[in-house]
C-alpha cells in the first residue's frame, strides 16, 4: 500500500480518536466545575493525555503541544497543588475548543498550523503554586542528592537513562517553546524523568539560558542528537549516557560528586526495581465505519428476501409431494433461519444505535457560554441521554434541538432580577427530556420561563400579513401558538445576535418534517413552554402500511399514518369540487393516490361499493388518502432513489419487498404539499 | 458503398495501433448494437420491473438487484425505436453510468465479441440518424455491421 495512503488512513483513525476524548474531555470538564473530584480530574487528564500521545505520533506538533500544557495544567489540579477557579475553568474550556479547532483544521487537511501561542502562555501563566512547593525548593541549589533519589524513584523500567543539557541562544524569544520541543522530542522517544529546572519553572520561562533533561529510552543515542538538532535557537546541547554509581544506591549522600560528568556507557541494568507502567484500561468497542453498517444492512435485507422465497419453495414443494420427509426437514430449517434473520436484523439495528447524549452532551457547554453572555442564569436539566436512536437520526437532530434551547434561553428565561419579582427563583430551569414512546422517541424541551403570549403571536401574524385580525381571532390558542413555525414570525420583542430575527423555527419544522418528525410547542403565559418533538427511531428501516393502487404496491411510512378507514360511496362528499368525507364532526378531505402518482398505463377503475382511505398527518394538516387496497404492516429498509431517477415528486424512496419485488415509499408530506399546489391552480 | 470503402482507406491511414477490443453486442429491432465490455457489469434476466410515477417515459422503473435498486431504462425509447413486448430472450444489461448502476433493456445479448480497433469507424453520413449523438462509431467485423453505442450519452437524455 503506499504510503500517504497509510498516513490518511491513520489521520481517520487519529481524527476518530480526538473526537471521543476531546468530548470526554469536554463533557467532564464541564462536570469539574461543579464537582472538582480526584477521579474526575483523573478522567480528564487521561483523555488530555492519549491526545497528546496520538497528536504526538501523527506529527501534529501544535496540537501536542497544546494538550501537554493542559495536562501540566490537569496534572497540578490533580496533585492538589492548585484548586480549580473560574478563570482556569475558563482557560481549561478554552484549550478544550482550541483544541477542536485545531482537530476541525486538520480534519479539512490545513494542518495544525493555527498560533497557540496566547493561549499557551495563558494556560501556563495560570500554573502558579498557591503554597510554596516543597519539592522544588528542595531541590534548589546544587540539589544533586535529591536529583538522584527523585531520578531513582521515577526510573520505571530497565531503559538506558540519558543526560542532556540544552544552552540557548542568548536572545532567544521562545525559551519555554524550545525547551518544550526538546522535552517533546524526549518524550517521543522515551520517557522523561527529571528536568532541571522542573517543568513548571521551565514553562514559566523561569530559567537562564540552559537546562537540562534526565530520561529513559531504549532509542540509540544518536537518535536524539538528530532531533536536538532540529530544534532551533540552542547554542549547543550535550546527551549522554547517565549512569549511576552503585554507592549511590547504596548510600545516596556521598555518590553524588561526579553524577553529572560520569561518561561511561549506560549499564543494561539499572540498579532499581522495574515496575512495569500501567496499561490502560482495556477498551470493549471496536470502531466500524458506518457505511460498513450500511453494506451489512443491506446483506441482511437480501438474507430476509431470499429467506421469504425459500418458504415460498418450501410450501410449493409441500404442496407437490406431502409425501416426501425432507420436506418437514425443510420447512424446520427455513424456520430456524427465518427467526436468525430476525434476530440478526433486530441486533444490527441496535449496532447502529447511539444514545441521544451524544447530542444532548453538546448542549451544557453551549448554554453555559450562552447563560454568562446574557447575563441570565440557567440550569440545564438533561434526563433520558441514554435513550437510543439511529445514527441517521442523530445526525440530523442537533441542529433543530440547538435552535430550540437557545430560544427558550435567550426569549423564554427571563432575566434574573425579573423573575425574583415574578416570585421565581433567579435561576431558570430549562430541561431536556428524552424517551421512547412506541416506535419513536419524543424529546421535550421545556422552560420555566415566561411563556409565549398567545394574543402576541395573534398580533404579529396579522402585523406580518400572514393573517387577517377576524381569522387570527378565528384560530384556537393552540393552532396560533403553532403559528411560531411559520416562516418571519419572531415573537421576541429584542432582536439579539442568536436568535428572534425570524427565521428559525420555520427551519427547525422543515429539518424535523424531513427527519418524518413532528414538532409541537405548549405554552402557559407565566410558566413556561414546552416544545415537543416526536422522531422516528430510524431512518434506515420504517414500519411501513402497503397499500395497493393502480396494480403496485406502495409504503406509506406508519409514522404519519393516523387510522385506516373503509368509508362507503355514498358517504363521500363534493366540496368546491375536492372530495371529502366527515369525520368523526371534522372535514378530512380525500386525495385518491393516482392522482398524485400517476400510474403509466392508463387504469381503470372499477366501480367499488366502498374505498380504502388512510388517513395520514403531517403536523396539524390531516387528509385522506385514498387506495384500492389496504395490503398489510411491515417493517421495511430504506433505499434511496438513484440520481438517474431525478426527483420524483411524492416518493421518497424504494424498497424491496419480501417478494423480492421492489415497492416505492409514498412521501406523505410531499404528496400533501403537491396537491395543495395542484388545487391552488386549479381555483 | 463504394464510398464507404474509400472512407475505411482512409481511415486506415491514420491509425497508429491496433488493439484487440471486446465488444457486447445485443440486437434490438433486427440491428446489432456494441458495447464495450468493460463498460457492462452483469447481464440479468428480465424480472418485474417496478414503474415509477411522474417520472420520464425513458425510465423504466426499479428492479431488485441482490439487494439494492437500479433504475433500468429502455434503450428502445431513446434510440427512436418502437417499445418492445417483452420475450424470454430480453434481458437487463446492468451498467456502470457516471459511478453508478442503472439497467438497461434489450431485446436479446448473443455474444462477446473480440474486435480490433481498426474495425472500428465513424458513423458514415448517409446512415446517421437522429440518434447521432450516441452513436458516433460503427464496427465492421468479418462482413457484419454493429452500432457501437455510447451509454453515457444514451443515459444523458
């Protein structure tokens, strides 16, 4: 394979990676602020950790370079040699970002190029000890002693130890930047062990002109003279090998005298005892790439179709000859296999399945920068993040949910002075809910905040052209409040950067129509409202009503299938010459199904006492349509038209049915919409 | 004829190398079309062909192929020809058009053909028709004539 070929496949893999741990790193930053615990911190330096090892690895110099200051940073708040405040909450955020910034630039091939420098000086300048620190003041002066005892207490395993000294150009700018790539070249080969001085004084740029590294490395020595020399602004560097004198292990105080000058080659064994160095935690996943979930899918559902025509033989062959016993033997085996292809459809299913947190864990951050930008305080309750749905799903979900919280922060909250004189807490609460109900999952989004005035909706509608007073009077108070999710009505009194200027949540009801959802807004002036979402689990597989019509056979997604009905002939009425029938005291007007998806060979219709009517929905829009047979309930897989096919209006998708025969899906919504068009020319 | 015969002399001149090519060929209304081979993935049986409404008459509709749907057009309707009854002779031949497949129907697949490039020749004028823009070239092998047909321009349409 060629090379850059590898190096892109590792660039994925890499890019994989920094995604998970920079949400880990995220979400439990997020999490620190309110409970700065040991093992919290500990989570997050191991994810700033791996990063820095992996960025390391791939030669994305910046990034590593930016990760091991936030470790350094971690690595003090965990030892307890600093406690976590705002602003290093602040900065840690920052870095988090930075570093996803920096993660997005590689991702579209720019590299890590971006300047960090701010930050980093920042985050280092942010590493000051609260109390003087004992072990750096011991090892102040000559500190040899102690140089041998910490270098005896770190050296982990049997590696070569190496000393090298760095001296500086005298005007060098960078001092920590150099001094940080030889301690990154170090760490790349090997491991470090001490530096002189130590890392944190070297970051403070707390030094002269020279320091000096102690490491362990099983790298041949000339290995690190060629990185050293890639390192610019150093005047000259020595590396050798370290060796310690066995009466240094013996008695400590007097061995000290010629440590640093000793020259002779390292000893294979050092005189200590290894430890091996802890693995990390094994990890129980295995990363697949989602289209080859799709492929699999798809073998799967020609695994059902083939399982379909084998019971289909095996019942001709029964039919034929009752006689014969392999035929029992047959039907016991398409049997077995008919429940494994279930069971094996059931479990891909849920292969493909992620819980909802991974969209809900982006929201805390959001709302947190969003809360302090406004000046409002918000607690954001998440209940239900591990509810699961397909990844289809989840892709496309975030936006809309994005969209939604920002409003009910930035217009549905009120400001914390106003709400303690409304007798409310100054904080607000917004929640999140997430759960299954049926085949679907329904996410909520509530506030407690001041509500959305019905009679203000009413008013801006009419302002906005979009209705007339008599007919925005005419409407019940839960069809204005739906009014929100008609394009350029805003109801917020403020146009703000983020949101009320309109356009939002006639897009967040597209984006979720077209996701085959439903979205639904309850409001009570003065306590709040509540936003309801009603999704598909998956956009893969749908449970789907076949109906036949014009001699094919078509999917109507049972999502926005409301009831089936049989009504009588007589029963259907002309109204400005559409037909309708009543229905249970509403008006559901009909749309016979050919009419929008006109079959090619000319049809005739056969007279009928009564016709089969599915009555479908799409938000508050109802209509029935009409077919010629109701077929039966099915779950089928999703195929997308091919691009040869163009767009075809009402349809869209296909699938195979367990004949083997291909069955195309109605698009309710599309069909509605193409028939309120027709109408509207034909009046 | 004998204009076509000067046309090959001439044609014959400029060639510089001559390749051993293979040719698909197919008959529809009484005529052998080619196609290169590489450019045809399987050939299949004629199955139930699923119409799709409000799409072009071109468009034959969707069939299942292991699994997943193409599209199959019928090459009869764009090259002007009248629609065909289907016999058990017909056969989709399933090709690979601007990255994906699609299907298209013929009346009948009889063989591979091994060509070289010299048999190779523009269409002569007097023998283009009004489907010029998708058959550019014709072969002439062993005393046989064979449209060679260009599928990317045919699915164009």
């Amino acid at each position: 394979m060629a090379p850059e070929l590898d190096m892109s496949q590792y660039t994925g893999l890499f890019l994989q990676e920094a995604d998970e741990q920079l949400h880990i790193l995220e979400q439990e930053l997020l999490a620190l602020e309110r409970d700065p615990s040991g093992d919290r911190l500990n989570t997050i330096f191991r994810a700033a950790h791996t990063l820095k090892g992996s960025s390391r690895a791939m030669g994305f110099s910046n990034f590593a370079e930016v990760t091991h200051q936030l470790e350094n940073m971690l690595d003090r708040l965990r030892a307890g040699q600093q406690h976590v405040t705002t602003a290093i909450m602040d900065a840690l955020l920052r870095t988090s970002d930075t570093l996803s910034t920096l993660k997005e630039s590689i991702a579209n091939g720019k590299g890590d190029s971006r300047d960090c420098t701010k930050l980093l000086i920042e985050l280092a300048s942010l590493q000051v000890d609260e109390e003087p620190e004992q072990s750096s003041s011991s090892r102040s002066g000559d500190g040899l002693d102690d140089l041998t005892a910490e270098l005896l207490q770190k050296v982990q395993s049997q590696a070569p130890v190496f000393h090298a000294s760095f001296r500086l150009v005298k005007d060098c700018v960078m001092k920590f930047a150099r001094a940080f790539m030889a301690i990154t070249v170090v760490q790349e080969f090997g491991e470090l062990l001490v530096s002189l001085p130590n890392t944190a004084d070297i970051e403070e740029e707390n030094f002269g002109l020279e320091f000096q590294l102690y490491f362990q490395s099983e790298e041949p020595i000339e290995r690190f003279i060629k990185s050293f020399r890639g390192i610019s602004e150093v005047e000259t560097f020595e590396v050798r090998p370290f060796e310690f004198s066995t009466p240094a292990v013996a008695d400590l105080g007097t061995a000290v005298g010629n440590l640093a000058t000793t020259k002779s080659p390292p000893k294979g064994s050092a005189p200590v005892t290894a430890t091996p160095e802890k693995k990390a935690e094994s990890n129980q996943t295995v990363r697949v790439d989602v289209t080859r979930l799709d492929e699999l899918m798809n073998l799967v559902g020609e695994l059902v179709i083939d399982r379909t025509r084998l019971s289909q033989i095996g019942a001709n062959l029964a039919a034929k000859s009752r006689e014969d016993e392999n035929i029992g033997a047959l039907a016991e085996t398409v049997g077995h296999i008919a429940r494994i292809t279930a069971d094996l459809q059931d479990q891909l299913m849920k292969t493909r399945m992620l819980p909802i947190d991974v969209v809900f864990n982006r929201f805390p951050r959001m709302v947190r920068v969003l809360a302090q930008k406004i000046g409002k305080e918000v607690n954001l309750v998440i209940q239900g993040g591990e509810t699961e749905l397909d990844r289809s799903v989840i892709e496309s979900i975030g936006d809309p949910l994005l969209h939604i919280l920002r409003n009910a922060i930035d217009h549905g909250l009120e400001m914390p002075d106003e709400r303690e004189a409304k007798g409310k807490p100054r904080q607000g609460t917004v929640t999140l809910v997430a759960r299954h109900r049926d085949s679907h999952i329904v996410i909520e989004i509530s506030d407690d905040g001041g509500g959305i005035s019905v009679d203000r909706v009413r008013a801006k509608a009419v302002e906005k052209g979009m209705l007339t007073p008599e007919s925005a009077q005419k409407l019940s108070d839960r069809e204005a409040l739906n009014l929100i999710f008609a394009s350029g009505l805003s109801t917020a009194s403020q146009v703000t950067e983020l949101s009320g200027r309109g356009v939002g949540m006639d897009i967040v009801r597209a984006n979720i129509q077209k996701l085959s959802g439903i979205i639904e807004v309850d409001s009570t002036p003065g306590v709040g409202s509540t936003f309801t979402l009603r999704l598909p689990l998956t956009l893969a597989i749908i449970r789907g009503l076949l109906v036949k019509d014009a001699e094919s056979i078509y999917v109507l997604p049972l999502s926005s299938v409301i009831e089936t009905l049989k009504v009588e002939e007589k029963a259907v009425q002309l109204v400005h010459q559409q037909e309708a029938i009543i229905l249970r005291g509403a008006t559901l007007p009909l749309l016979p199904l050919k009419q929008v998806l006109v079959p090619r060979e000319k049809y005739t219709q056969q007279e009928v006492a009564h016709r089969y009517v599915v009555v479908v929905g799409i938000a508050e829009q109802r209509i029935g349509i009409v077919v010629d047979s109701l077929v039966g309930e099915q779950e089928v897989v999703i195929k997308s038209l091919n691009r040869h096919c163009g767009d075809v209006a009402g349809v869209s998708g296909a699938t195979i049915l367990g004949d083997g025969n291909v069955a195309l899906i109605v698009d309710v919504n599309g069909v509605i919409q193409k028939s309120l068009r027709e109408r509207k020319w034909t009046n | 004829m004998s204009g076509l015969l000067a046309k090959e002399e001439k044609h014959a001149d400029d060639r510089e190398r001559v390749e051993e090519q293979q040719l698909v060929v197919f008959r529809m209304e009484g005529e052998s079309f080619g196609v290169e081979i590489f450019k045809v993935n399987e050939i299949i049986r004629l199955q139930q062909i699923t119409p799709i409404p409000n799409s072009p008459r071109h468009l034959l509709g969707l069939v299942n192929l292991r699994g997943k749907t193409i599209p199959v057009f019928d090459l009869r309707c764009r090259l002007g020809m009248p629609l065909a009854v289907p016999t058990n002779k017909s056969r989709i031949m399933v090709v690979e058009a601007e990255g994906e497949r699609i299907g298209v129907v013929v009346d009948e697949v009889t063989e591979v053909l091994s060509i070289q490039s010299d048999e190779r020749e523009p269409t002569p004028e007097l023998l283009s028709g009004h489907t010029d823009d998708c058959v550019t070239e014709i072969v002439k092998h062993d005393s046989r004539l064979i449209t060679l047909l260009d599928l990317d321009k045919v699915l164009v349409a």
